[in-house]
C-alpha cells in the first residue's frame, strides 16, 4: 500500500508543528528524557501531545509547564521498574505482550483523532513496533524513532550483549527521521536509514530540580568521611560491567580503594548473588555499599551530591543517561570508551577515559581517585565547570524540528521504500 499524504499536514503548512510524542513506559530513565524533550520541543514552538503510560513518576512544576505541552497518562502499559519475583515473571510475559500491543492499538487511535504532523517514538525493540509503525504510515503520518541505543541490549543469558535483527533494520528504513546520540552512532546507522539526525543528550536538569536536601545517605549506609565514594547508578544489568569492576577493584591493594556505592535494581540477567558471592572471596564488601531497589525519581539527586566520581565501567553502550546525571551534578566520569561515553570526558582533566576491557586501567583509575585527593579535587572543578556548558534541550529540540521541517520539504518519493519491506512490516507481531 503506497503511503498517502497527510492532508492534516498539508493544511496546517505555515502553523506550529504538531507532534504526537510517544513514551509506552510512563517509569524509569527513558520516560525522564522523553518528558525533557517534550518541554524543549514546546518551548521551540511546537504542539506536542506526550502520550505515555500511567500514574507518570515525574511531572514538571506547573510553572514550567507550557499552554503547547499537553501529558497524556492513558496507555495500558506497566511500571518496568516495578521488581518481580522470579516465579511472576513468565506469566507477567503473557500479560505484558497484550498490554503493549493494546497499548499501540491506542497510540493509533489517537493518531487518528488528533492527525498530528509528527508522530516520535522513542527505543523500538519489540517485533510488533515493525507493525505499528506500518500501521501509522498507512494513516499518512511521518514517523520518528529515537534510538537511544543503536544496538539493542541482549539481556538473555549466555547470549551476546547486543544484538542487530534484521526486522529492525527494516523498520530504521521505513522510518522518516531516525534519531540517534552522537556522531559515532550516527555515522554507524547512515548505511541502514535513509534520514539520520544526531543529536547530543541533554542534561537531567528536571530530575536535579526534584531533589530535595540529602536525608542522609552517610548515616544509612555507613559511608566513612575520609573515603571518597564512587557512585555505580542504574538498573544493575550485565552489560555495565559490575562484575568487570569488582574484580578491578580487586586489584588495588586495600589501603588505596575507594569505596562503591552500588545503587539500582537488578533486571533479569543480573546475576546479583554471585556477584556479591564474588566480592566476599575477594575481601571487597568493607568497600562496598548496595541499595539493589530502583531509586525513585525523587531520591535521584540524593545519590549524585553525596558522589566523589561516577563510576560506569559499561561493556557496551551507545549512550548513558546514567553518565549524563552524573555531568548534571559536576561529577567526574569514570568511563570505559565504548559508544559515545568517550566523548564525555576529557582524560584525566574531568574524569578518566578507559578502554574497554581493561581491567588493569580500570584498577589505576580506582587507585588514582582515592590516593590522589589534589587531583580528584581538581577533576570536580573540571566537572562542575564542564555541567555548565551541558547542551540545553532547547537547543537539541531545534535541532529535531529543524530537521523534521527539512524532512517535511522533501518529496514522499525520493523517501519511499521497497513494497516488500513494507508489506513484512504491515503483517503484524510474530509470536
């Protein structure tokens, strides 16, 4: 079926532009960018209609709330953050699979009632968005994704860490504008869509505008004044390297460690009491400190004032929001140099660049910040001074319109795709 043109669009040429931003999962880090996108895309210009999951953690003030952002919490989705026991999870499968394809089912009526010029999607993983995303441009709409990492996270055991489905391959071909972070990860996926923008990664100025005084995490988890404390953030999974990390740890002689504090909640693959296992035979657990829970929206600031240094020792990665949450707070990055976390850090000035896999640099670095007060102090100026120059969302979402404006001028036949694609994609979720 060939993609027909948007006549709301066509008769709206000249106004603001609308858009219909979607955000399935109304908890968690993803949610946190997509309403701070919103508010940027707003405060461009643009009508935008957040379409997102219930009981949202975060709202901005009212204050801060623009007449052309409008929150809508309707989606049947669930609270990704919420833990399960092991037992809950196979039918919490079943159950999640309906929920998120009646989910799309009301993204696409409300597409249809509300036509808007744009619709932005945010981190497509699941068979079934191939059809969705069919679905939308059947009705005639422009569609956006933003991929927030470019190679999708494996997190099945004994499997690789990332994965490249050719389904989704497919579907960044089909796609209007794919947005991704970074120019790495832009040049990576120019081959494979057919309109890429890569855009920076804004700051977490909402989540550190929620944040009240410290309630006091020194005294909850026994954190010893004269020990600088590296801070682990984020849903413990493989792919950020905390197993890698202990045993880096465990290379720096017990009078020049750090302390770790360890904050997050284990997904599914995490494998949390081995790694805790691990630590005891190696004599870590004096520097070590574990909060295994996710760390409400509120509580989130608690844990980057009290931070000396940002630890993310990740395997694989095309962005971090953790890493942006710690250049909000002025923190150094204690980085391995994988996707665009790199680019974060100006060696050894504001934080330390690693390479990847290198437990023995690792290993010098957690020395470095505990044996090197000078220095660590001397990074945190950098860092605070770095916070200051982070890229406004104001000026990354001119940077989305201006590119969806270019993307509006160009002719739909110079964008199409090949029939085939199109009629795969349009069958609907394979089970």
């Amino acid at each position: 079926m060939a993609r027909s043109a948007n006549p709301a669009g066509a008769a709206r040429r000249g106004a603001r532009p609308r858009i219909l931003q979607v955000e399935f999962f109304s908890h968690g880090g993803l949610y946190h960018y997509g309403l701070q996108l919103a508010l940027g895309l707003a405060g461009q210009g643009a009508e935008v209609l957040l379409l997102t999951g219930k009981n949202p953690e975060l709202r901005p003030p009212a204050a801060a709330m623009p007449d052309s952002l409008r929150l809508e919490p309707r989606l049947w989705t669930w609270n990704p953050c919420r833990g399960l026991a092991e037992w809950q999870r196979r039918p919490a499968r079943g159950l999640h699979a309906l929920q998120y394809l009646t989910a799309w089912e009301q993204v696409l009526a409300r597409a249809r009632s509300w036509r808007p010029d744009w619709v932005l999607l945010s981190d497509l993983e699941r068979r079934c968005d191939g059809w969705g995303v069919a679905r939308l441009r059947q009705l005639g709409l422009r569609v956006a994704d933003i991929w927030h990492n470019v190679l999708p996270i494996s997190r099945a055991p004994g499997q690789p860490l990332t994965r490249f489905p050719a389904w989704r391959m497919r579907l960044a071909r089909e796609l209007d504008l794919l947005i991704v972070h970074g120019e790495k990860a832009g040049a990576q996926m120019r081959p494979y869509a057919r309109r890429v923008l890569a855009i920076p990664h804004g700051d977490e100025g909402l989540l550190r505008a929620a944040t009240g005084d410290n309630p006091g995490l020194d005294q909850k988890y026994n954190l010893p004044a004269d020990l600088p404390v590296g801070l682990c953030f984020g849903s413990l999974t493989r792919y950020k390297g905390l197993e890698f990390l202990l045993e880096s740890l465990a290379l720096v002689s017990p009078d020049e460690r750090p302390l770790l504090l360890i904050a997050g909640q284990p997904l599914a693959d995490a494998e949390v009491g081995r790694w805790q296992a691990r630590a005891r035979e190696l004599g870590l657990d004096p520097w070590l400190r574990w909060d295994l829970r996710y760390i409400p929206a509120a509580e989130v600031g608690w844990y980057f004032q009290r931070a000396d240094f940002v630890c993310l020792p990740y395997q694989t990665i095309t962005q971090s929001g953790v890493a942006h949450l710690g250049l909000t707070w002025g923190k150094p990055l204690m980085v391995t140099d994988v996707g665009e976390l790199g680019s974060l850090v100006a060696d050894r000035q504001d934080g330390w660049r690693l390479p990847a896999g290198d437990g023995a640099a690792l290993a010098r670095a957690l020395r470095e910040a505990r044996v090197e007060p000078d220095r660590l102090r001397g990074m945190r100026e950098a860092a605070r001074r770095r916070a200051l120059r982070h890229p406004s969302w104001q000026m990354i979402a001119r940077q989305v319109l201006e590119k969806m404006a270019e993307a509006r001028g160009e002719t739909n036949g110079a964008a199409a795709v090949r029939q085939g694609e199109r009629t795969e994609l349009a069958r609907g979720p394979k089970s």
